[in-house]
C-alpha cells in the first residue's frame, strides 16, 4: 500500500490526529472482516468518538480497554455494516493483522500529534 505520490507539509498538517482513550469495546457481528466497534474518549474539546477497527487478531477485547491509540478524528464519518465509524484508529499492516499505533508514555486524551 506505499503510495508514491508526494504531499506536502500542509497537506499533513490538515489531519488532526489525537490521542484517545479506548472506554468500551464490542465485537462488531455485521463487519465483513473480524472487527470490534470502539468507544473512544478524546478528552475536553472533542469528546467521545465511536469506531470500527479490523483489530481482532491481535487484541481482545478485555486488552484494548484504557489503552490508549492515535486517531485521525477530522474525516468524515463512514457507515459500516449500519454502524457510524466517527474517526480512523491507526495501525500498521503487520504480519498476522494491524498493530495499533500507540503512545510509548501515558499522555492527556486529546493530545495532538505533533
């Protein structure tokens, strides 16, 4: 998926990506692939964000509460299988599934990537 077509430093600066703070998780029976939907605290400013993400090969659920992720949270909203997926959750393509991108220390929900 290596695209190689060039963006500039302004294109990149218009995603906002932020920490969240994963708060519920539910396995999503009506995705195509394996999926769970995520509740997501953002903190003060944009709140709580729901979505989908084909992470089940590599966490459960009981794994992904209070883990905090990186979100793209300024797309538009995406209906999947009737379900309103609010931000893109981060990951990597990686052998067995996608691995989350995660902060490396405890940081404030909301917090920008920067």
């Amino acid at each position: 998926m290596y695209s190689k077509e060039t963006i500039t430093f302004d294109d990149f600066l218009k995603l906002d990506i932020r920490v969240g703070e994963i708060i519920d998780v539910e396995f999503f029976e009506k995705a195509k692939k394996a999926a769970y939907k995520l509740t997501i605290d953002f903190g003060e400013g944009i709140g709580i964000k729901k979505s989908s993400a084909q992470i089940t090969s590599h966490y459960t659920e009981k794994d992904l509460i209070g883990k905090q992720i990186l979100a793209v949270v300024n797309f538009p909203e995406k209906n999947i299988a009737g379900f309103k997926s609010e931000v893109l959750v981060l990951g990597t393509y990686s052998e067995g599934g996608v691995v989350l991108v995660v902060p490396d220390k405890r940081v404030k929900n909301g917090d920008i990537l920067g």
